[in-house]
C-alpha cells in the first residue's frame, strides 16, 4: 500500500474577502505559468488547489482518494 503524499496546496482567506491558493510547505502563494493565484472567490481558488494537488500526487507517485 502507498503512503499519500501530504497536501502540498491549501486555501486562505484575505481580508478582503479574496482567496490565495499556497503553497503549505513555503508558505507563499502558487503559480501557473507565471500567474499568481490569488484574489480568487472561493470556488475557483478551491478548483485550483484539487487540480495542484492532483498532479503533486500523481507527480511524488502516491495514490489518490
């Protein structure tokens, strides 16, 4: 049985009622293809942070659940 990789991408909450995907091992915000993902409204940040866990999963070869 493979061991999970921990989540590698989360969601917070800014002031300003906008949502930041990051990154929980840096602790800084993420990127795809430059673009900083942050000022999102929640379920777009949401879709983001699955779609990034999904490939550090597939790409550290642990099993999805």
């Amino acid at each position: 049985m493979k061991l999970r990789p921990p989540k590698r991408f989360d969601l917070r909450k800014k002031s300003n009622g906008t949502w930041t995907v990051f990154d929980v091992f840096t602790g800084k915000p993420a990127a795809v293809n430059d673009i900083v993902l942050n000022r999102l409204d929640e379920a777009q940040a949401g879709k983001w942070a699955i779609r990034l866990n999904l490939e550090f999963a597939k790409r550290a070869g642990g099993t999805i659940h």
